[in-house]
C-alpha cells in the first residue's frame, strides 16, 4: 500500500490525529474534560483506561459521532469539520451485535468498506481484489458466502477489521478490536497490523490489555475519567492481562470479574 498524496495541506510532519482541549457532554455528564492527543504519522498508539472512562467516546469524537463542546480536533492538518477524505480512515467500532434486517453475508460488509474507494459505488477489479485480501488477512476467506448473523463474536469482530481493512486506510481506528477474539485469532491480527504498519499506516487502538500487539505499541495514553492522565511508553502490567493461561474477562460482562487492574488503569 502506498500512500502518496498531493494534498498540499497535508504536510508531511503534520500530526494525524490532533486533538486539543477537547471537551464533551453526553446526557449533562461531562465525559470528556479536555482531552489533548497527538499521533503522529506512522505511529501506533494505545488508547487505555478502565470502562467509563471515555476511550469509546474520545475516538467517536474523532470521526465526528460525538459532538464536542470545546477544543479543537484535526486529522491530517485539517479541522476536521472541514475534513472530507474518510476513505483515508478506517474505522472498527467497539463490538455490536448489530447486524439486524436482511443478514447481509461477510462479502458484502467487507465491501461496504471499499465503497469509498469506488467511482459510483462501482466494483472494479482492484477492488475485488482488496475485499478479498481483506478477508485473507484475517483468515475469512472460507466464510466470505456466510451470513454474518452465522458467525460467533470473534468472527464477527475479524469481519469487521476486515471491512476497515478493504478501504487500505492510511488511518485505522479501532475501538477493542481484540475483544471477544482468542489468542490465535490476536496473533493473525498483530501480524495483519504489522504489515499495515510497515507499509506506513497509523493506528489510534483503544484496548483493554496489550496482548501480542504489545510490541506494535508505540506510545499508551491512558485515560481516566475523561482526562489524560498517562502519555508515553506503555505502562508495563497491562500486557500480562493477555498471556497465556490468563482467563480473559470481557470487561462489559457484570460478573464483577474484573482483572485486577493496579496504577495507571485503577
Ligand atoms: N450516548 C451516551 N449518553 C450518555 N452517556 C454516555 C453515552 N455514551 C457514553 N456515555 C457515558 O460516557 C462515559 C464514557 O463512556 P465510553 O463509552 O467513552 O467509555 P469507555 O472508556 O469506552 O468504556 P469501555 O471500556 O466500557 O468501553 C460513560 O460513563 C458512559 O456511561
Ligand atoms: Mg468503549
């Protein structure tokens, strides 16, 4: 993948994601308080903080589904309400059951992800070519005919980081895309995300534990409660969450079953 572009605002030593002072409400509550992150081209980060803290909410802030009340927030030099590239950024929600109406199959959410990269929503062979390397990377190929609604959670959850991966974004977003996914299937998307890396993308990941993306990780900005409250290497503890042998507990199930979480996380 190459990543050339001649859009003379995007210089080259301008930071991907910029944001600054960010502030935002949701329901009165205050769950951004003024949040400044900076990541710069090529780089990977970690986004990092115990449920609530406003991971979800700070990248919704970045590709626009969450109003901010203050700051300023840039992506690729540009305010981002002036900013229209979003083939340029791939996206990963935080895990949804969502898939509801007709059961779309997983050749068509994949291609839903290259859509921005069409001329009229037209498939042309490197497209083709993209959804179905997309679908290789994370080991889908067998299941490209299958409903979604057909596939466990963790499948699910591949068939969505494939759909990023088809628009080959210079930019991926991805809100706990190790969630719900076993070790094996982790370690085919560190691998995927290293060659994503070395062909010189940049990766904003929200996670609960760094696992074997451990040594991807840059950079760890560690939130809580709305606020920055760690930036730089990442804090230690949090990859042995992930080892082997380590019982993994969804941080959303109420079993009050928490992995300990000391320091920077508690
Ligand atoms: N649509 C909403 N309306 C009201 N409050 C919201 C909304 N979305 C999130 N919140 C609140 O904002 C806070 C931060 O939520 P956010 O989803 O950003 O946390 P998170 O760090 O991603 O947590 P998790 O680790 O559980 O995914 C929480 O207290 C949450 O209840
Ligand atoms: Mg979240």
């Amino acid at each position: 993948m190459t990543h050339d572009t001649d859009d003379t605002e995007d210089r080259v030593s301008e930071p991907v994601i910029r944001l600054h002072g960010v502030r935002a409400e949701l329901g009165s509550r205050p769950v951004l308080r003024g949040i400044d992150l900076t990541v710069a081209r090529g780089e990977v980060v970690a986004l990092l903080g115990a449920n609530g803290s406003g991971k979800s909410t700070a990248v919704r802030s970045i590709i626009g589904q969450v109003p901010v009340s203050a700051g300023e927030i840039d992506l690729f030099g540009t305010p981002r309400h002036r900013f229209r590239d979003w083939s340029r950024v791939g996206y990963v929600p935080q895990r949804t059951t969502a898939s509801g109406g007709v059961p779309a199959t997983v050749t068509e959410i994949v291609s839903s992800g290259r859509l921005s990269r069409t001329r009229f929503g037209l498939f042309r062979r490197a497209d083709q070519d993209a959804v179905r390397r997309a679908l290789e990377l994370v080991d889908m190929t067998d299941r490209a005919r299958d409903p979604v609604d057909a596939l466990s959670g963790g499948q699910h959850q591949r068939v969505l980081i494939a759909r990023a991966l088809a628009a080959e974004p210079e930019l991926l977003i991805m809100d706990e895309p190790m969630a719900g996914v076993d070790l094996a299937s982790q370690e085919v998307l560190a691998r995927t995300l290293r060659e994503q890396v070395d062909a010189g993308a940049t990766v904003l990941l929200v996670l609960h534990e760094l696992g074997p993306l451990e040594p991807l990780i840059d950079r760890a900005v560690v939130l809580r409660d709305g606020c920055v409250v760690h930036d730089g290497p990442p804090p230690k503890a949090v990859g042995q969450h992930a080892l082997p042998g380590h019982d993994h507990v969804h941080p959303h199930a109420p079993t009050g079953a928490e992995p300990l979480r000391t320091g920077l996380l508690s």
